[in-house]
C-alpha cells in the first residue's frame, strides 16, 4: 500500500533474510579476486581515507558486485546508505552480507513492490539525524531525480501552497515520487531542498541515467555536479558489451531453459548493449536478426554478418525477442498479438518501459501463467502463450545474476574514481553543475589495473615511437575524440 512511503526514517537496515550473510561473504570473497580494479584502490587510498565521514548514498543493483564497490567506498571511508535501482535486482545474500559487516546501511529485498521500492530509497537518502548525502552513487538517476523533483515541488508550494496530486499522474513510479514529496511537505517543507544544498556531486552508472542528467544541464535546472561514468571506455565498452554479452544468454536459459541454437533472435537496438546481446545470440548458433534507428549501427550490424530489418517484418516468426534500447515503446502488445506461441519476450535495457507491459496485462481475454518468480506465460485469446521475462525489467539481473565480477570491476572502479575525484574538488573550481566525464588517463589507469588478472603483457613505446606519435610515453594514447 502507498502508506509505506512513510518520512520517518529508520536507522537499521531493511533486507529480507540475515541468515543468508555467511553465504553472501562466501561468494564476496570470490569476487574481491575477480575484481582487482577495485581493490588495487582500496590498496592506493584505504589508509588515507580520503572520504572520512562523507555520506554516501548509492541507488544501485544491490548484488554481491556492488557490494564489493561498497565495502571499497567503506575502506576509504565513507558513512553509506544504499538501496537497489530495481525491484528485481537484489540478491538478498549480498545485502545480508553487507548489514552483517555494518559497512553500509542497506535497505532492498529481491521483489519489492513500487511503493516499497521508493520508501527504500528514501530511507537510503536520508540519514538518522535527518540530513542527506553529499554524494551519490546513483544507477538509473531516479534518486538523483527524487531530489531535482522535490526541490521543484517545494518551491511550487513555498510560492503557491500547491501540493502535489499523485492523482494528477498515469505513471504508477510517477504516483510513488508525488506522494513521498506530499508526505515530506508536512513534515519539513524543506527537506529536498536542504539536501540538495547540501550534496557536492552524483556520479552515474548508466546510459539513461546519463540522458537525463545531459537533458537537466541543457534545461539549466542541474543541482549539482554530475559525473558521467557510462561513457568511459572502460564502462560502456566492457560492462556494456562484454557484460550483456555474458549475462543475457544466462537470464533466457536460467528462466526458462530453451535451447538458443536454431532458434531466431530478435535483438532491438545495436548500441553497446545490442552489440553484445547480438553476438551472444550468435555465438549460441541462433539466427540473428538486428532492429535499428540509428544508420551507422544499421550498417555496423550488418557488416557483422547480422540481417536488420524491421520489428514487425519478424515478428511472425522470431523465438526470442531482446530490447536493448533505452527508449520506450520498442515491443507494444500489437507486436505480441502476432507472435508464436511460447515467443520469448525480454528486456536488458535499464527502465521497464521498452516493453508494453500495461498493455499486455489490459489485453481483454488474457490470462497470466506463473511459471516461476519472474517468469510469466501470458496467454493470449488465440490460446498462444507469451513468456515474458522479469515484467519487461532487466532480465539479467531479474531472473539470473547480472554480469560477472571481472567486467563489473571495470564499471565500479570508475565509480570509485568518480567520488574521490567529486570529492577532492569539492572546494575547488574544477567542477560547475554539468555533467563530466572522467579523463582518459583515468580510464586507462582502470583498464591498466585489470590487466594483469587476464595475463597481459602490454607492449611499451619507446621514446622515438612516442615522439613519432605525438603521445605522452605513460599515455594518455588517444586523442578524446577517438571511438575504441
């Protein structure tokens, strides 16, 4: 019920199952070993403690992998407060883990609801004594997005006494933001606003999250610093490619154990995310097929030996339907009333509205099938059934275990970098309320750190070669505009 989004806040943590601890630090502990990014920084900076008492929240995919990433951020010192960035992500074991070593406070359980999913996440912003972060680690942007709303809502109501209406909205999420921010006002009228004033920066995981951060700067309505770690190399090119292309095939075949081979895969979008799902759906030996907006990804598919075509010139016939955009609207019933039977549906996009799930559940005569948590058989009025994976949310994570520690410490030892680098500017004037991105030496030093652990010997220039090419001996080696 919507009254669990309640303002008090409580100072334990809330997870499902603290007998799960031993078994999540057993399997934390083979993770610090596939993730040497992170802690060769806990090595460099965990005796200065470069982040002593800052508060750090984090909306991020509480798995055994962001767990490492906390327990990072905790040696280097950090007071933290973390909630899951998806309602099916949570491996439970994890968060039992990291309340048992009292190295964060967390609150997220596999199979929230949407109202328990936004209490969670303000519980996590906000601290005993009522303040909030300084900085967040956000995945998504929806606390960063909680703050920008309620600021706005709270000068709305300064000047108006407008309070907002959850009514006003079709958007369930959308309802759960209002009525957090109605339930704020009464109780502090200021709560969003002092909070904001008092955070030095967010840095964020993922693409959408960093599309609307960009759309925020563009609109001059940006609060605070914001770093962009998806578009460092050693982000979107390794987690997003190399890690969907590791975890899609094992969310489709833990959910429903089909054969991929022989199959037809449909994969919508043939940006980082795309390219790696594509090519696991290939490497499975399934017929491959590409949808595109996009002209240079288009063409891109196609020289890598994929057909690309159109949703609905495949939608008879494809086995296996991914949606990989970041946009919405990608796969809408319409598309599903044509499908065979036991078509597979999933999304590996971040947000949940790539897929028409509101109108697949609206269908007159549909009926759900439960097949198992996060499994659903939806069966249409001609009797054919639709399997849909995760409710149209990230399948990856939803019905497996997201991507695997190695990649996983290439994206959060940016994260890592990002916060030491907000912090140690807080009082400079290095950064304004824009978005940034982390320099290239930074990106290489992360790919660096990792190259021992997969057996690298990297070649070295000499001075001649350097001086040839016009590059610092050490790196940085390409220029900014260069695409990898």
């Amino acid at each position: 019920p919507i009254s669990l989004i309640r303002f008090a806040t409580m100072t334990d943590s809330k997870v499902k199952d603290m007998s799960l601890a031993e078994f999540g630090r057993k399997e934390l502990d083979l993770a610090e070993v596939e993730m040497p990014g992170l802690m060769n920084t806990r090595a460099e900076f965990g005796a200065k403690k470069p982040l002593q008492g800052v508060r750090i929240m984090g909306s991020l995919h509480m798995t055994i992998q962001t767990a490492v990433l906390i327990e990072t951020l905790y040696e280097l010192g950090a007071d933290i407060r973390w909630c899951s960035c998806n309602i099916f992500s949570t491996q439970d074991h994890a968060a039992a883990a990291v309340v048992a070593k009292k190295t964060s406070k967390v609150f997220a359980w596999k199979g929230e609801t949407l109202e328990e999913y936004w209490w969670c996440t303000v519980q996590a912003l906000t601290w005993p004594d009522g303040k909030g972060p300084q900085m967040i680690v956000d995945d998504g942007g929806d606390a960063t997005l909680l703050i920008h709303e309620g600021v706005k809502r709270e000068k709305e109501f300064a000047e108006s006494k407008k309070v907002p209406d959850p009514a006003s909205t079709d958007n369930e999420e959308f309802k759960c933001i209002l009525q957090i921010i109605k339930d704020s006002l009464k109780e502090d009228p200021q709560k969003w606003t002092k909070m904001a004033a008092d955070m030095v920066g967010v840095s964020e995981e993922t693409t959408t999250g960093v599309h609307r951060l960009y759309e925020m700067e563009k609109n001059g309505s940006l609060l605070f610093t914001a770093i962009n770690v998806n578009d460092s190399c050693t982000k979107s090119k390794f987690d997003n490619l190399y890690g969907c292309k590791h975890s899609l095939p094992d969310g489709i075949m833990r959910a429903t154990d089909v054969m991929l081979a022989g199959k037809t895969a449909v994969i919508c979008g043939f940006g980082d995310v795309g390219k790696g799902s594509a090519r696991a759906m290939q490497a499975a030996g399934a017929r491959t097929i590409v949808t595109e907006i996009d002209p240079i990804c288009a063409l891109q598919a196609s020289m890598e030996g994929f057909q690309v075509a159109k949703l609905e010139e495949v939608v008879s016939f494809g086995d296996i339907f991914i949606t990989t955009t970041g946009n919405k609207g990608i796969i809408m019933y319409s598309h599903m009333e044509k499908m065979k039977n036991n078509a597979i549906v999933g999304n590996i996009g971040h947000f949940d509205n790539e897929i028409d799930l509101a109108g697949l559940m609206g269908a007159k005569g549909i009926v759900r099938q439960n097949i198992k948590p996060q499994v659903d058989r939806w069966v249409k009025p001609d009797g054919k059934g639709i399997i849909m994976l995760a409710e149209g949310r990230l399948l990856n994570l939803g019905c497996a275990t997201g991507h695997p520690s190695f990649v996983m410490s290439c994206s959060f030892t940016n994260q890592a970098m990002a916060q030491l680098e907000i912090w140690a500017n807080k009082d400079t004037k290095k950064f304004d309320k824009k978005v940034y991105i982390l320099p290239k030496n930074l990106d290489e030093k992360v790919a660096r750190l990792h190259l021992s652990h997969v057996g690298v010997s990297l070649t070295e220039l000499s001075d001649e070669q350097a001086a040839y090419i016009g590059v610092p001996k050490e790196g940085p080696y390409k220029p900014e505009q260069y695409r990898y």
